[in-house]
C-alpha cells in the first residue's frame, strides 16, 4: 500500500457511509467499469463501483476478486434491476463481501431489501425526483441524480436544477452526476447540498480506463455540442456521441429502423453467442413491459454489443459510444489518482477563495 494521497479529505455523509475519503464517485459503466479502473479509483480515495450489466455472473466474480486483490479500499457494483438473473447477481455480490451497491435502473422494492439485510450500502442511480423520493422510502442509504447532460441512458432535466430540486425532497444523501470533470464542480454540487460527485465520462477518459486508445482519441476530440440524446438505439434516451451511424438511425423511419436493426442483430448474433430467441428475450427484458417495436426490441438486444464493438474492440464506425456533453470539456488522460487528486486539490482551493470573499 502507498503512503496515501497528500490532499486533505472533504468529509459528508457519502464518505462516512462508504467509508471513501474523498466523495468521488467512478460509476458503473457497460465495458468501461472494469476491476482495472475501479480499483484505480477506490485506491485513489474515491469510490470505484464495477459495470456489471456487460458481464457474466463468472466474469463479474472474477472481476470483483480482481478488484479486492489490487486493494483493501471500498468498492461497489453497479447492477440491472431489470436483468433476468438479477437475484443471482444480488446474491453474487452478497456473498461476495462486496460494500456497495448501485442500479442503473431504480431497483425493486424487494432488491433494496435484500441488500441492506445483508448489510450492503445501496445508492441507486435516478434521473427525476419521483423516482429519488420512491428508492428513499424504500430504504436506499443514497442516491445518485443524474441530470440530463450526463452520458448514457439520461432524462430531461439539467443538472443544474435537478439536484437542489431532489436535495429539498429527500433526506438521504444526494450524490450529484451529470456533466461534473473538476473540483469547480465538486464545490457547486456541495453548495446545492449534494454530498458529492458521481462521473462516468470523466473516468472513462483516464489512463487507467481500458476503452481502446483510437476511441479515447475520438471522445477527446469532440465539443460540447457533439453529443445527442436518441431513442433509435435501444428506445429509451441515451446520450451518446454524434456519429454517422446514430445520424443514419436517427434519418431511418421504422421500416428502416427495422431492416438495420435485423441487419445488425445478424451481425452481432454471433459475437454474443445468443441464439435469436435470447436475443429477443434479452431486448423485451431490458424494455421490461413498455411498448415497443420490433425493430426496438432487437435494438434493445443488440446495445450491447454495439457498446462493446467501440470501447472493447475500438471500432468507433461500428459502434455506439455513450458520452455525457462533458466530454467537449475534457482534453487530457490523466490517472484515476492524478484526477481525483486534482479535482479535490482544485475543490479546496475554491473553497477558500469562497471563505476569504465573505
Ligand atoms: C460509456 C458509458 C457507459 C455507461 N454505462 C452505464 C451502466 O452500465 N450503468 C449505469 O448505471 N450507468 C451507466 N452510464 C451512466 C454513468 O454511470 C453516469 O451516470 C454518467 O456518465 C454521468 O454523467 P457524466 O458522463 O456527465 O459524468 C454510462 C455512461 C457512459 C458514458
């Protein structure tokens, strides 16, 4: 073990639950989140928390046993409420020994329950304030909001009015996400009275991130402006970088919608491993009762392995490459130690330019 990080601690509610030293947060991110850049982060004095909705029961214990042996520090996993195996996975992570536990979707009733038995602490990942009050009566410990600047599957909402609007409503602690990548940001979201960050695109783009080199490449050279939010990729909005491939989507009607999606599923088919009828099941699992074409379904299916042709084989053409409007803001691949150092250096000096104004 190193001698530990020389920036002072920034203590709230998030780091005493977590028992991290500083409140950062690395999310659960598909094909990014790996034991790699988890344990990056949790060593660095944030909270790493392992993307499991890309992986195998096998491959997520793996990945969580990677974890504990590269360090001692807290850690999470982030889990699909609406996976079919997900009791399996919740039981995996239980026994385990796992400290945290996040969702990318709100969880059910009978998840958190489990969890919190079992001693867990449970932060779910929303993006409205209905669904913050709903998981805060169901006993989660905290709850990451996410504002609609942030990456991946995101709602309508900026950050920047989303967080004092939740922080007012529940008393559980508020971690804020959506567009955070410095310690400007870390101090705003404490003065909305979060209890820290959580960022996604910021940590993809370290050099501890496993995402391919000539994909970070890509990420860096885009703008504020570059990134959209759509529904043609698997019917729920998703922020993602502007490519030819979301723009030929988002042209297609639904006949070619569906065509591309047949296309793609053939493609893909065999790179998962899935049968046809998997597949299906898989893409009206994650849609989980709403109504949905077919071409959405099978789209559905697929986003996974659209997400995995870019960030694990480096095929930005081919792939989709979830990204939060942060990501024209960020132009360097620091290390999860050097980030989270800089971050709450900066977030320190900040504050005390704030306390020497008043
Ligand atoms: C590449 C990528 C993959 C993501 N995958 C997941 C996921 O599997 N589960 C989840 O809860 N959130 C996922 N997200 C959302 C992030 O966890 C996080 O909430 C979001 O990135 C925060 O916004 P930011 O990108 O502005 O920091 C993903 C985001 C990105 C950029």
């Amino acid at each position: 073990m190193s001698a530990g990080p020389a920036t002072p601690p920034i203590r709230t509610r998030l780091t005493e639950l977590t028992g991290i030293r500083y409140p950062i947060v690395q999310t659960g991110m598909g094909f990014v989140a790996g034991a790699r850049l988890t344990a990056a982060t949790s060593k660095a004095g944030g909270l790493g928390i392992i993307g499991s909705a890309t992986m195998t029961l096998d491959e997520l214990k793996a990945a969580v046993r990677d974890v504990r042996e590269r360090t001692g520090a807290p850690f999470g996993v982030n889990l699909r409420a609406d996976a079919p195996d997900a009791a399996e996975r919740i039981e995996l992570v239980i026994a385990e020994g796992v400290k945290v536990a996040s969702f990318a979707l709100a969880p059910r009733r009978e998840h958190i329950a489990r969890l919190k038995e079992a001693g867990l602490v449970v932060i779910p990942s929303v993006g409205a304030r209905r669904h913050a009050e709903k998981v805060a009566e169901w006993g989660a410990d905290a709850v990451v909001v996410q504002g609609g600047e942030g990456g991946g599957h995101t709602g309508p909402i900026p950050t920047s009015l989303l967080i004092p609007q939740v922080v007012s409503c529940v008393d559980i602690p508020v971690v804020a996400a959506g567009g955070f990548f410095d310690g400007r940001g870390l101090v705003a979201a404490l003065a909305y009275g979060a209890e820290g960050i959580a960022m996604g695109t910021r940590f993809l783009l370290t050099s501890d991130s496993p995402v391919a080199d000539a994909v970070k490449q890509v990420y860096l050279s885009k703008t504020l402006t570059d990134t959209v939010v759509t529904t043609s990729v698997d019917g729920v909005p998703h922020r993602v970088l502007r490519t030819p491939l979301i723009d030929a989507l988002e042209r297609s009607g639904p006949a070619g919608r569906l065509v591309r999606a047949v296309r793609s599923a053939a493609a893909f088919r065999g790179l998962s491993g899935l049968t046809w009828r998997e597949m299906l099941r898989e893409g009206a699992a994650m849609r989980h009762g709403s109504e949905l074409t077919w071409s959405q379904v099978l789209m559905a299916a697929n986003t996974p392995m659209l997400l995995r042709a870019a960030m694990v084989d480096g095929n930005s053409d081919l792939g989709v490459m979830a990204a939060g409007q942060v990501v024209g803001v960020i132009d360097d691949l620091p290390s999860c130690a050097e980030l989270i150092n800089r971050v709450m250096a900066q977030a320190h000096e900040c504050l005390c330019r704030l306390r020497d104004q008043t």
